[in-house]
C-alpha cells in the first residue's frame, strides 16, 4: 500500500495511547468501517458536545448518515459542522492477572471531518437509494418509492474524512512477566455479534419468501460478516 | 415511580425525534447503561468535537471511565469539561416496504454532565476496584494488588449524569397503510451480542479453573444479560 493510501496524521487524529495498535491506511479504517452499520457522531452546539448514535454508510472517502430533523442542528450544518463519527466493534473481555491489564479487544474507527446536509435533490435521491441498498443488496427497486413528501421529511448528512484513525485491540491476555505466577484464572471471553434469523413481517402475505439478495444475513452468522460482504456488493452511481 | 426518578427534561436532553419511544425515567435509562461495558463518550477540544470509545460503569447518578493519559484531554478534564456519554444495544435490522420505514431497532441511553478527572487518591483507588468489581464479582481482591505506579498511569474520569435520554426502538415493521399491499419481502432480522465461552490464557496453570464468579458469562448468553446481572450483584463503598 502507498503513501497515498493513509490519511495524514495531524494533531487531532495522532494516536496518543496504545499507538502500537493503531493504524491510519484506508484499508484497515475502512474494514472497520464497513464492518459496521451504527456508528456515533459527535458534533458540538454552542459549546455542548451531543454523542448521536445512527446508522451510517461509506462510499469512498465520505460518510453518510441520517440526521435528527432537529432544527438545532440543521443550522448549524448548512454551514458545515465539524464532527467526528466512530465505529466500534467490541470482540472479546479480557481477563487480567492485575486490574491494570483487564480490558476489552476491540476495533474501531474515529473520523474527523466537516457534517454538512446534502442539499442538492439529485444527491440526496441517490443517497436516499444508498441507504437500502448498501446494507440489501439491489432492495431499494423492489420498495414502494420514496415520495416526495418522505425526501423533505429526511435529512442526509455528508462528511469526506479529513483525517481517521483505527485502534486494534486483539489476542489474549498480556500480563507483566512478574504476574504470570500470580494464581487467578485469567483469559478472555470473546463476544460475537450474531444474526438470529428473521421474523417475517406478521401482515407478509404467505407466498413472498426472502429474496436470495439477503442471503448475506444467514441465520447465525456475525454481522460484521454480513455487512462486509453486502459493503463489498454495494456499487453506488459515482457521486 | 415517582417524580424525582426522572432526569429533568431540558433544552439539551429533550428529544426531537421519535418522541414516543422516548423515556427520562432512571429505570429505564439505568436499565440501557447497565447492559454495556462499551459507551462512547463526545468531548470537546479547542471547537473540535472527539467521539471515544471507551469501558464505563456506573454507580448512581456516576458515570465513570478511564480516560486517555492524553495531556491535551487531561488539562481540559481538571477544570471539568462538557461531556455526553451515550451507550447503544443493536437489537434488530428492520426491511419495511419503502425506504423511508427501514430502520434499526435499538435501545441507546444519552446522558450529559461535566467530565472531571479523579483527582483524591482514595476515591481513586476505589474507583480502580470498582472498575474490575463491576464487571467480574469480588475479582479485584483475588488480583494483584494496584501499584502505585500503575495508578499514576492511569487516569480515571467521573461525570455526575446531569440530564439524561433514552430512545427504545423495538417490535416489527411499521409501514404505511398503503404499503402492506406491496409486494416484497418485509420483517426484521434479529441481533444478538453473545459470549462465546472462555479462551483461557495460554500461560494459565491447569489446575486453575475459571471461578464461579464469573459464571453470569456463561457461553451462549447474551453480553447485555451478563452485565446487568453483573451490575445488581456490584455492591460498591459509598463515595
């Protein structure tokens, strides 16, 4: 991977504690990203931090996501708000000979950038579009439309990543050398996301089954397995 | 429950959107925040908004988690900084039959309140017991003990929940009237976050079996039922 492939390190995104876990290419940022389909957002009013959690997507170097209809926060962002927006994925608790050691493994993503509402109609109709069908594939054809009155009642949100930062946390417990010998049960207990099957609509009409489209979200399955793959699918228009 | 159970609903907490599912009582803001071990926490640095990931508890009306040894953070945290710490469960992808009716189902609990470090050395090291006792029964004293070098390198943050939200998304699809006559799958595909049964660490001892303690983890469970039952079995010093 090049130079061109990571983000440029600057004050805010240099990572200041377990750096030796961190990383800053696309490649990694992005897997973790696209792993995903929560993610929180922060974004500051008159001094305020809010911490919103929402469902977000990726098409190359730029987030989406749905906002709050809110008219507090709608003014800030015509203008562009800075904002940060973090997608965390919790693998497994970890079980220390000290305190010190005990944590979690984990994956996540923290990008910076300026949140600004998609104004243009044109965008926000694709947007509108991308929101189904980067998660179900092809699915957005196959639903009654938006409506004219739908698209003004919601608000897309845009930010190019500026700058981003991936932290890794992974394997097994690491006490200090001293500690080994310390006589309490220590070791991880991993934690998965899984699919649990689906419950079909309870007014689906008997003869409609699911669509071989959503296969992606088999039956026990993780999740992040699922939204890699249907990531991997997902072709939007070039913006 | 009575009327001092609810955080007060202010300019900030006030929820614009989805205001029925939404809830100020402790109960059920407690409930969501007992559930996780994982929240994220918004802050502001110089205008700049950070969204943190990050392992939390709570006792009372206290938030507590570790912050970064980041000295750009700690200088803000001394005086006390504005921050809002938001814990979220993914509980289900919703498909409806337009765009505009897919959603997520979720339970997330947003609370506001100053940041300040812990600075008293003895509220310090009960919070670095707490941080292990909350998670794992009566752990902590079967560790080795805290060094004092350890407790200077970490640093432990305390927020008092100012005001509070919680937002509860649940049930199955809700679509238009009009819509249900449209042909095309619909439903939801249920989420779980599970434990996985234990990988003890390999330089563990064989004779030593992981405790009963830790039995809330049992392999299959859901994470969110283990912390709760860990929470009311966690029994801290009154500050």
């Amino acid at each position: 991977m090049n130079h061109e492939d990571s983000f440029a390190v600057t004050e805010r995104n240099r990572l200041r504690r377990l750096h030796e876990r961190g990383a800053y290419d696309r490649k990694t940022v992005f897997e973790i990203l696209d792993a995903g389909i929560m993610c929180h957002v922060a974004y500051v009013l008159e001094g305020q931090p809010f911490c919103t959690p929402t469902i977000y997507w990726r098409q190359e170097d730029v987030l989406y996501w749905h906002g709050s209809s809110a008219s507090r926060m709608l003014r800030h962002l015509k203008a562009g708000s800075p904002a940060c927006l973090t997608v965390s994925h919790l693998d497994a608790l970890v079980l220390a000979r000290s305190g010190f050691n005990h944590s979690a493994n984990y994956r996540s993503a923290m990008c910076f950038g300026t949140a600004r509402l998609i104004e243009d109609e044109a965008e926000k109709a694709a947007a509108l579009i991308a929101v189904v069908d980067r998660f179900y594939p092809d699915r957005a054809a196959t639903l009654r439309p938006v409506s004219a009155q739908e698209s003004k009642a919601t608000t897309v949100i845009k930010m190019t990543i500026e700058d981003a930062s991936a932290k890794i946390a992974g394997g097994n417990v690491e006490d200090e050398p001293e500690d080994y010998a310390h006589q309490v049960w220590a070791g991880i207990i991993p934690v998965r996301t899984v699919l649990e099957g689906e419950v079909p609509c309870p007014r689906l009409a008997s003869e409609i089954t699911r669509p071989a489209t959503l296969d992606a979200y088999r039956d026990g399955r993780t999740l992040d397995d699922a939204l890699a793959e249907t990531h991997q699918r997902f072709k939007p228009e070039p913006a």
